[in-house]
C-alpha cells in the first residue's frame, strides 16, 4: 500500500492508495483524515515559516545597526580600518559595507586538507579552527631517518606535504 504521508502525490499514488479500501465509508473517512492532516500540517508549517521570516528580519535589522555602527567607528578613523588582537575591519571602498578579516598574523600555508587530516598522525598536527602542522616536529622527525606517508623533505629543508597520489607514489619509493 502507498505511504501517502511522505513527499508529493500523484494521482497515480491516490488511486493505488484508494483502490485498496474496499468498503466506500472507509474510503471517505480516510480521505477526511488525510485531507485534515495536510489542513493541520500546512497551518503548522505556515507558522513556522512565519516566526522564521519574523526572526530573519531581527537578525537582518541587528546587523544593519551593527553595520551602521561599525561604518561611522571606521569612518573617524585614518586609513578607515582597524586592527585587533584577531580581527581586521576595513570599510569596503565601493559599498558602504564592512569587511572583516582574520588577523594577518594568521597563517593557512600548514593548513592539512580536510582529506589528509587523519592520514596525519596526531602528534604531527595540532587541533585550531583547522588543522594545522606542527612543521618543526614533522622536520624533526622526517631528518631523523623517520618514513612519513604524509610528507617528505625536498633538499633536506623544504617540507613537502603530499596528496593522495602522491602518497602512493612515496610509499613505493
């Protein structure tokens, strides 16, 4: 029998659902039902859609002061940034609007691909916001004779990270 609960219906799904009830009393107080339930569903879904547009429209309206804010504060200042501890705030020259930035001191060059980062073992990366090498000790540890399958050195100083392909291509070496 068809599940008429889920996903959309087709006549087809209708009348292999209905075909099965026999009895026309049955047929009718089913079809009742189901007509009550999507009535029942749709207002339930309707005000859902409702508190979320309501609540888009706060968030939107929060960020429209905080931008507000923001471009008047960046606005007194000389180059029109700031620089913080983490964060860098610039106005954007062809809109009105702000741009935030990690802080420059951040760096991604040992950022591990989200693909390689368990063929890393654990004492060679380091959790952050992503996961990043601990280059000093994969050197170390590649200088003392160790084999990685993750990476090699290139001239005995240059730390070469490798990709999948390449991983093979190392193992095999």
């Amino acid at each position: 029998m068809t599940d008429l609960t889920e996903g959309l219906l087709t006549e087809l799904d209708l009348e292999e659902y209905f075909d099965n009830i026999e009895d026309p009393c049955n047929k009718v107080d089913n079809l009742v039902a189901l007509i009550d339930r999507c009535k029942l569903l749709s207002a339930k879904y309707e005000s859902r859609a409702q508190e979320y547009r309501q609540s888009a429209e706060l968030w939107e309206h929060r960020l429209s002061q905080l931008q507000g804010y923001g471009i008047r504060l960046l606005k007194d200042q000389p180059m029109h940034s700031i620089e913080a501890t983490n964060h860098i705030l610039g106005l954007d020259r062809t809109m009105p609007e702000i741009k935030s930035a990690a802080c420059r001191s951040y760096k991604t060059d040992w950022m591990i691909p989200d693909e390689l980062k368990f063929s890393v073992p654990e004492i060679y990366r380091e959790p952050k916001i992503i996961w990043e090498l601990k280059i000093d000790d994969v050197k170390n540890a590649l200088l003392s004779g160790k084999k990685l399958n993750f990476a090699r050195l290139v001239d005995k100083q240059r730390l070469l990270i490798l990709n999948k392909s390449e991983e093979q291509y190392a193992t095999n070496e």
